[in-house]
C-alpha cells in the first residue's frame, strides 16, 4: 500500500476527506436550495438523510477502500470480481462528469474572485445581466479587456491547479493542500457569519433559515435532500473509496466518517447562517421579497448586489473574501474528483501519476466545454426538448445527482450480497477494537443490509421518474 502513497494520519485523512466533501454543494448549492425548499424543512429533512442513510453508506464506502488498497474499479474488481468492476467503472464516470460541470462552476467563481477583488465589478448596476452575460460568452469577445477577462481561461486555470495538486500525490499534493486551505475556509467563514449577524433585518434571515414551516414539506423536498446530501458527502461514486484506500489500517474508520459528515454539516449549516441574513439585508435595504428563492445564481447576482449595497471597500473586502472561499471550498473538492480516475489509471494500467494527472484533468476540461458553452452560447444547449427545456449544465448535473444514489443503492447491495457485511465488519474493526461489541455495529448492520438498499432504491427510483415525466 504504502508505494501507492497514504495519508500521514487521522488528522490529515480526516482534513482531506472533509474537503472533498465541504465545496460548492454546500456553499453554492446548499442556500439556494434550502431558499428555494422552505428554508428551515429542507435543513432537517437533509440531517435525516445525512445521519440516517449517508452516515451508513460513508462508513460502508471507506471500508471497501481500505479494506482493498485500490483504486474504485480496483476495490470493487477485486472483492467483488469483473461484473462488480463495472460498479467502480461507473462511478468513475460519473466522477468525470461531475468534475466537467463543476469546474466550470468554480471558474465562474474564481473568475468572480478576482474581478471583485482587484476589479471593478462592484461598480456595476445590474447584476442579473452581468451575470448573463459573463457566463453567456465564455470568450468574451466583445469586451475590450478580450481574454483576460475570458470563462474559458478562469476555468483551465482552476482545472491546472487541480492537475498540479494531484500530481504532487496524496501526502505532498491533496493532503498539504487540504491542511491549508480548510483551516483557512472555516475563519473566512465565521468572519462573514459575524459580520453579517451586525446587519439590518439579519434576524429576520436567522429564523426563516431556523424556524420551519411545516406546509412547505413536499415530497420534491426529501428528493433534493437526498441528493444533496449524497452530492455533498461526495457519496455513491468511489472518491472516499478511493481516499480510503490510502487510510492506514490503525485508524478508526467509524469516528473518522462522524467528523467528516459533521465538518461537511457544519459548514453547510454555517453557509446558510452566512447567506441568508445578506439576503433578508437586502431585501430590507431594497424593500423587495423573494429573493431567498433565487435558485443558482443566487451567489453571483444576489450576493454581488449586496456586496455593492456595502460600499466601495468593505463590499471588496467582503466579497473578494468571500469568493476566495468559494474557490478553496471547490478546489478542495475539484482535487478529489479529479483523484478517482487518476488512482485508476495508476493502480490499474500502471501509468505515471503526473503525466496522468494532466492528461486526465484535460480530457475533463474538454468535456466540459459544452457546459460552459450551454449557457447561452450555443443555443441548442441552453433549450434541451428532452429535458424541459433546461440547459445541459442542469442536466448533466441531475443526471450525475441520480447516478450517486443508484450508485449508492448498488454499493450496499454489494456489501450484502457479495463481500458480505461480516467483512465490512471485520474491516471495522481495525482501528476500533470496541466495535464488535457496539450498538452502532448493529445500526449499521441494520442500515446497510436493509433501510439503505431499500431507501435509496425506492427514492433513486422515484427521483428519475419525477425528473423526466414529473411527480
Ligand atoms: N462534495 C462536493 C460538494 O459538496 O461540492 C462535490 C463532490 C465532490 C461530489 C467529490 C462528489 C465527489 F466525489
């Protein structure tokens, strides 16, 4: 194990697994997705999801890893033989697609980063269209700034900087990078948290967020938590199999997954305190309502606008602050994503980690442009027939939401039906001598055998079916 590299201990496992986890979902997705839920209903409904049937899969996941030192299609080929191979081959690709969408994502915010910080975006009147037109023309042809302002070029410089990180490997590359930029995530963080409790009508924002109001739950409300909460634990296709597969065989993998879906928690809960008192900010600022519901752009138009209400440097300082987060938070992530089909190609065709780092974090990008292009740039993308007219973007992600529970769903069934639950328990036990004799053995015996297969398939199922002809 050790010539394929592993994490230096607890700490640095932990970090880094939590930075895989902690990224846009919960700083981009999280609040727009609990505004557009019934704030306070969504938060629940998603600790359910988060303690009842991720916390099982998560532990479920690392065990397989470690337990076979290799790679998602490695691990599932090896405990399981080829037809399972195929599981890991899946999440692989689901791994790759999620990184063609997401990098564009964080190079939108990377892009924000800097043109809040050191240019004058502030200055703008109208976000909305700023926005449009940012994402809409991925060249940015008709500015006279010409490339340096351009989509295209914020997003590959976020993809080489993931590239590099991995090809440094897991202890000098993805383990150092995480111990220094969580730290650094989590005071950003606090400091906007606080400073935003200051404002005008900020407690009006506290208890939409806290108080739930029963009549917006909905079923739709339990599908997006589920997703979300797959989607932000980077649950169902192989990234913490693969984390885990260099975790030494002295560390307690059951209290490692508690602290890492508490990290991931915490800082999606935190980024809802931060958003949502900015919101109610403005909303008070411009006597206006419904902003809260602004779905995805909600921080590249609704927070920009408040940035602006705060004034020249303040509103730089805090935004650029901000954005900084952003971009930590997703590369933090980008690296994991970006690790699953590198581990791959190294475990499996013996490759060179740093050529295959860059070639592999190419190949996505690539994949990734008819994402940033859908957005306005090539029509047909931005208007798909099959999907109700959404954009490939919105596509492309919810297809990849879908693919984590199913693979999610699968992975249990494997552990029940083919390794066989005894294994995972033995596997538990390294690290955690009590455990045989726990409860939480038998909850996850429980769990993992029945509520999660059974669950997940249930709502995977209904999930799909509510996407393409609607519930
Ligand atoms: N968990 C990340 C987030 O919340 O932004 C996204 C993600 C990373 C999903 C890694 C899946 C993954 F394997």
């Amino acid at each position: 194990m050790s010539s394929r590299g592993n994490f230096s201990g607890r700490i640095g496992f932990i970090l880094t697994a939590a930075g895989s986890a902690v990224g846009l979902g919960n700083i981009w997705k999280f609040p727009y997705l609990a505004g557009q839920n019934g704030g306070a209903v969504f938060l629940f409904i998603y600790l359910f999801c988060v303690f009842v049937l991720c916390y099982p899969v998560m532990v479920g996941e690392i065990s397989i890893g470690r337990h076979a030192g290799l790679d998602a299609y490695g691990s599932y080929n090896k405990l399981g033989g080829k037809k399972w191979g195929y599981l890991g081959l899946f999440g692989i690709m689901i791994g790759i697609f999620i990184l063609s969408f997401y990098n564009v994502v964080a190079g939108w915010a990377f892009g924000y980063f800097l043109h809040i910080s050191f240019g004058d975006l502030l200055n703008e009147t109208d976000f909305s269209s700023f926005f449009g037109l940012f994402v809409n023309d991925i060249f940015d042809l008709t500015s006279a700034k010409g490339l340096a302002n351009s989509n295209f070029i914020f997003s590959m410089v976020f993809m080489a900087m993931t590239a590099f990180i991995v090809a440094k490997g897991i202890q000098k590359g993805i383990e150092a990078a995480n111990k220094i930029m969580m730290p650094t995530l989590y005071i950003i963080l606090i400091c906007i948290i606080v400073y935003s409790l200051t404002l005008p009508n900020a407690m009006s924002g506290v208890r939409y967020y806290l108080i739930p109001d029963l009549e917006e739950l909905k079923i739709q409300t339990l599908f997006e938590g589920l997703k979300q909460a797959f989607f932000s634990l980077s649950l169902g296709m192989g990234t913490l199999m693969t984390y885990g597969s260099y975790l030494k065989k002295s560390e307690n993998i059951t209290s490692s997954v508690a602290t890492i879906s508490l990290a991931d928690t915490s800082v999606a809960f935190l980024a809802g305190l931060m958003v949502f008192p900015l919101i109610h900010f403005l909303q008070f600022k411009l006597q206006i309502t419904e902003v809260a519901q602004a779905g995805p752009p909600l921080i590249f138009i609704v927070l920009p606008q408040i940035f602006h209400e705060m004034g020249p440097l303040l509103g730089r300082i805090v935004g650029g602050l901000f954005f900084l987060l952003v971009c930590f938070a997703a590369l933090t992530s980008t690296i994991s994503l970006l690790e699953v089909p590198v581990a791959y190609l190294v475990d499996q065709k013996k490759m060179d980690r740093k050529k295959v780092s860059w070639g592999t974090a190419l190949l996505i990008f690539v994949i990734g442009l008819p994402v940033m292009a859908s957005q306005g740039m090539i029509p047909a993308l931005n208007n798909l027939p099959f999907y109700k007219g959404q954009d490939y973007l919105v596509f492309v992600a919810d297809m990849c939401d879908i693919g984590l529970t199913v693979g999610g769903c699968l992975m249990c069934i494997f552990i029940t039906t083919r390794w066989k639950i005894e294994n995972m328990h033995s596997e538990l036990e390294n690290g955690n001598p009590n455990y045989r004799t726990s409860f939480l053995k038998k909850y996850l015996n429980f769990t993992i055998q029945y509520v999660c297969p059974v669950l997940l398939g249930i709502l995977s199922i209904l999930i799909i079916y509510d996407k393409f002809v609607g519930i």
